[in-house]
C-alpha cells in the first residue's frame, strides 16, 4: 500500500454499528466527521450476523453500513469478520473447536476460537471472503481489507496432530533426519513411524508454558503453529485479491506477540498495521521499540497504527485513564516511529460484554462535550493541516538491532541456565540505552541485508541459522561494527549445540571461547571493571543474570569480572575482522554501562545524536525527497529545555525553531529541519 499517495494521513477507527440499532447510525456519524476522522474499520466480528447458517448469508446491514460510510465521505477498512466462527459451526463442525495446552477441547465461546487445521474452518473463512471480496469489489469506500483479527493461540487437537506430521515431512524429509535433530536417543524418544509424534503439550512433553523436556520438538510446534495461522490468512488473502487484486490487505499484528513470527508474516502483508497498548508504566522506549520494530517487518516501510485507546483499556489489572496529553503525545510517538496512520479501538464505547468499559471516542453519554472526544477532535484538525507533508516517509538509521521470533522460542523453551533470561527484555536494554542518547535504530530481522548500517546489534544471538555467520563475518570484514552478548552462537535452527566451544560458529569472529556459564540468583550481581577508558566508560559497573566465563584468544580485553572465581577474566572484548570490529558483552550490564559503550561505538562511526533529547524528551526523524522531519516528543509532565541545533519549521504551529527552545509538557514539535 503506497500511503505516499493520500491526501492526509488515515484517523479513525474500529467501528460496529451492527451492535447498535440504525436510529443511532446517524449522529455516529456526525460526530466521526466532527473528530476529523476518515476511515472505519468494520465487519470485524460479524461472521454470525453475515451468515446465520450453513447456507445463508444475509449482507443487508453490512450493505447499508458501507454506503453509509460513502455517504459521509468515510473510508472502509473492511474486515473478513473470521476473527470468531459462528455457534453453529461449532455445533455442525465440531472439529474446529480448538484442543488446549491441558489437552482440553473446549466449547463454543471467546474469540481467536477455531483451529487453524479444521478444514471446516478454512472452508467456511475463504468462501466468505470471496463473497465480501465479490459484492464489495467496485465499492466506492472500500480502501482497505482486514483479514480476521489479532491472530493468536494455539491448538492441540487430532487435526493438528496431523497437519504437523505433514509439515514435519516436508521439513526434514525423513525419519532419520528427524530424529538426528531431535536428538531423540535421548530419553529414548526414536521414532519408527510418523503416526507416533505427537504435540507437544502438557499431555507429552511440555509443563509450565515454556518448560519442555525436548526443545526440539517444542520449537517445530512453535514454527508449526505460526505457519498454520499463517495459511489460514493466506487462503483468505488469495480470495480477497482473486476479485479485488488492487486493494491492498492486512491484519493487525500486535508488537512482540511471542507465538507467530511477524517477519514471516509480513512476506505476505501488503501493509503492515498493528495493536498499540501499552500501561501507564510501559517504559516509553519499549513502545518505541516495538513501533520500529513493525516497521522493521517490511525492511523499514511505513506501517499502519490500527489501534490503540482513545483514553482507558479494559483488560489490564488497573486500567487507568490516559491524562490530558497523553493519547495526541503516543500518537505522534507512532507516526514519528513510522505510522502513515493514527487509528482507535473503538469509536462507540459497547454496552455490554468484556468490552464495554474499553475507551471510545463517544462515550456512553453520546455526545461530543467529553475530554476524550475533545482531544481527539483537536488531533483530528491537527492531522488534516498536516495533510500529506511526511507520507511515506522512512527512518534514516545508521544503526541496527536484530530480532528473531525463532530464537526468542529457542532461547526461553532452553532447559537452562536461568529462568530468568527474557530474550525481549535484553533487546529493549540494548535498545532502551540508545534511545536515552537520541540514536535512530532500525529492528531488522535474521535474513536482513546489514551493509547499509555501521553499527549491527544481536544481543542473545543463541540461535545461528545457516549462512547467518557468514553474513555476519563479511558486514564486519568489509569494515561494520558488531555487537553480541552473552549466550550467543550456542545452537543451530534445530536447537542442536554447535560442537567445538562457545560461540560456535561465531568464534572466529568474536576472537573468543567461552568455556562456562554461571546463573546469578535474583538480586546477585557481578562487577565490570573496566581495564582502560573506552570513551565515558570507566571505572566499575554491575551485571547480572549470565555470565560467560571467556578466554581471548584473538580478542582484546577491554574489561574483566571484579568478582567471585572469574574475577579477572575478560567479560568484553573486542576483536579486530579484516576493515570491522566485533565486540562481545559476557553479562547484562547494568543501563550506564550499555550508554557508555554504545555511545562510543556510535561517536567513533561517526553517529550524532538527534537534536532535541533531553531526559523524558524523545527525538526520532523521518525522510522523504530530501526532506527530513524531526519529531520531539515530550514524555515529561513539565515543560523541558532542548537545543534543537539548525532548527526548521514547527508543521504544527509554523513557528520557526533553532537553538535552545522549550517544548509543553506532554508537548509535541514536528519540525521541517532548515536544508
């Protein structure tokens, strides 16, 4: 979807009038228009209204829901409505019924409810996507089509029992291959036959979520399980462009969601759109991260904020209300990031059921007189002066960290070391420090090309798929930085230990062997004593979690442990490869070691960071036909002081700024930087 090509960036939101009777239809959309908003995603959770039995479908309501929307100059992000199957297919068909992690099949209810391996399901879900596609092809509202909804869960059942034989076959070919990468002599577990694997669940190998007994065949159900949604959006995909092969299609992703792997998914994006909801006590910068990270699922296109609440959620354990501010600041925090749109769930607040207590642009009263549609009508008339003006637009990053789904299930099915070890939370450390120092990342994936970057982070790289080492080995020898850490190069796609030392196949390059790892209880720390100054590092700092015990063999030592029977051997080096450098971190440093550090790393590539940070003020900058953009964002309540450098023009006040400027508390500048 080429956004470029709008007039102004998308506002609106979820939208279900089918909940409500037509007598309210007309004032909803008097006051979407007020709010300034141009688009309604609709037909999301209608699948029973569409269709009330296995040979009816009744589109009358959808009918006039569409041309309503037309009517009043409102696009159409229009869903296939599969995201929940109706009660009577569960009835009919009850093999869609999913089987869960206990092993229990469950009864109609929920959502995210039908397994991805019934046949009914897939049959019933791309049939009625061909309808939609067919009636509503010539449209004039329809701009967007949404498959389902927040794809997620699992399921457990004979169907999938079967399916993933299939997918096991096609993978390894044979049972000897399988086993050989299983590792299933041990405990005895060789398989003479397809028939005798089963899914990995509480029943057979799994306890306690992530715990299992073979992390093979845990990590193969993972990659299955992402793969079966996956069909299941492609089925309704090839419906929807068999008729409508120029409107673009996409389904909403939801950020580091850890059971489908988003870089996989979004091959097969036309756009990518996802689910922002953070608490009140996310940190700001882990926000941040996941916004690039979308962006980073389609090599740093602009993605697509599909939702988020206009003030309070209903399903955290304390729902507080977003404060005056807050919901234009984390708008702005996602088109800053690289949204071409800023898009609510929902726009009338629902009477009854889980939701009702879910924020909305019109709020139980009905009417326009509340702070929330005040705020919301005041960021709508920003967006229209804005029009067009950073429409596609990208980042400009000199700076990469890499992220992987299949590792992260890798990393936290492992037996062992520790528990404690989240693989998300050490990418946002390394992340977060940047984002203290006003340094652009991008998140990019295992398969990316790194040449465009100077700086390439992979903390917990444990999992090195084939050819990545290579890759790695020539970014850095053609004169890139690298960077990994701790449990890194241990295992191979499969989970198997690559023999011969830590970090295997990444020795060579990192110019070390790390012969043992010790676990540190909660609470225990280590110490980093730097051996000389790197940059503003100095002194001694804390780590904790891991810690490689490292012997140098071609690396240079630039710190050791200050403590317990490692004291003194080396927890970061630095190896000279061919024109690069490769570093490794042996521990999870305390956040002023990580600022250190990869500060300088940036300041010796010569890497600036961007005008406007301050502490709790946040600076990112998007680029388009030789303009840059630069969005500063206030996450303080009190006005802050930031030196803007060159400055520009204010797009939102067409003020002009340079030098040292205060920016509201909760204040936002969007800056067109002086050429």
């Amino acid at each position: 979807m080429d956004t470029s090509k709008l007039p102004k960036m998308l506002y609106g939101g979820d939208y279900n009038p089918e909940q409500w009777d037509e007598s309210v239809w007309p004032e909803d959309m008097r006051l979407i228009r007020l709010a300034g908003m141009d688009i309604a995603t609709v037909n999301v959770f209608s699948w029973a209204l569409l269709q009330p039995d296995e040979n009816t479908y009744n589109f009358e309501t959808l009918d006039r829901i569409m041309d309503m929307l037309q009517e009043n100059g409102i696009h159409a992000c229009l869903a296939t409505g599969t995201g929940a199957h109706p009660a009577w297919m569960a009835r009919q068909y009850p093999e869609i019924l999913r089987v869960d992690f206990e092993g229990r099949k469950r009864k109609f209810g929920g959502r995210h409810n039908s397994c991805p391996s019934s046949e009914a399901y897939r049959a019933h879900s791309v049939r009625l996507a061909s309808k939609l596609a067919e009636r509503y092809k010539d449209h004039p509202a329809l701009l967007l089509w949404h498959v389902s909804n927040e794809y997620g869960g699992d399921c457990y059942c004979d169907n999938c029992a079967a399916r993933f034989r299939l997918w096991l076959q096609r993978k390894y070919g044979t049972l000897d291959k399988l086993n050989e990468q299983w590792n299933t002599r041990f405990w005895g577990h060789t398989f003479y036959d397809w028939e005798e694997i089963v899914p990995p669940n509480v029943l057979s190998e799994a306890w306690e979520g992530d715990r299992t007994n073979f992390q093979g065949i845990s990590l193969d159900y993972a990659r299955f399980n992402s793969d079966g949604m996956l069909e299941c959006y492609k089925l309704e995909y090839d419906a929807l462009k068999a008729h409508t092969p120029d409107v673009p299609v996409t389904t909403n992703l939801m950020g580091t969601y850890k059971p489908l792997d988003y870089f996989k998914w979004a091959k097969h994006m036309d756009i990518v759109s996802w689910d922002n909801y953070p608490s009140a006590d996310t940190p700001v910068s882990f926000t941040a991260m996941t916004h690039d990270l979308m962006r980073g699922l389609k090599d740093g296109a602009p993605f697509l904020l599909m939702e988020q609440t206009p003030s309070q959620q209903n399903w955290q354990a304390y729902n507080t209300l977003k404060r005056p501010g807050v919901m234009r600041l984390w708008s702005y925090q996602a088109v800053a990031h690289g949204a071409d749109s800023v898009m609510f769930f929902q726009l009338r607040r629902s009477v009854g059921a889980c939701e009702k207590y879910h924020g909305a642009l019109i709020e139980h009263v009905g009417h326009e007189h509340t702070r929330v549609f005040r705020e919301c009508a005041e960021l709508g008339a920003e967006l229209s002066k804005l029009g067009d003006a950073f429409l596609g637009a990208r980042a400009d990053s000199k700076v990469a960290i890499m992220y992987d789904w299949e590792n992260r299930w890798a990393i936290e099915y492992s037996s062992g070391p520790t528990v404690a070890l989240k693989y998300v939370d050490e990418v946002h450390k390394y992340y977060d420090a940047l984002y203290q120092l006003g340094i652009s990342v991008d998140m990019v994936s295992f398969e990316s090309d790194l040449s465009g970057y100077d700086v390439v982070i992979a903390p917990v790289m444990y999992m090195v798929k084939p050819g990545l080492a290579k890759r790695i080995e020539a970014y850095t020898q053609n004169g890139g930085t690298f960077v990994t850490t701790f449990f890194s190069g241990i295992v191979n796609e499969n989970d198997i230990v690559t023999l011969g030392g830590y970090p295997g196949e990444l020795r060579g390059l990192l110019g070390i062997w790390a012969e043992e790892i010790d676990a540190l209880f909660p609470g225990h720390t280590n110490r980093i004593v730097m051996n000389e100054t790197f940059g503003s590092l100095q002194g001694e700092y804390d780590c904790s979690i891991l810690c490689d015990l490292i012997h140098a063999e071609t690396a240079d030592v630039l710190a050791a442990y200050g403590q317990d029977f490692y004291q003194g051997m080396p927890v970061l080096t630095r190896n000279r490869f061919g024109s690069g450098e490769a570093y490794y971190v042996a521990s999870s440093p305390e956040a002023s070691f990580l600022q250190g550090f990869l500060g300088e790393l940036c300041a010796r590539r010569g890497i600036a960071p961007l005008p406007g940070v301050a502490q709790g003020v946040e600076a990112t900058r998007r680029v388009k036909d030789g303009r840059s953009y630069l969005f500063v964002l206030n996450h303080n309540a009190e006005a802050a002081s930031i030196d803007l450098k060159h400055g520009g023009t204010d797009l939102l006040t067409g003020a002009s700024l340079s030098g040292v400027s205060e920016i509201a508390g909760r204040g936002v500048l969007i800056v067109e930087e002086a050429r």
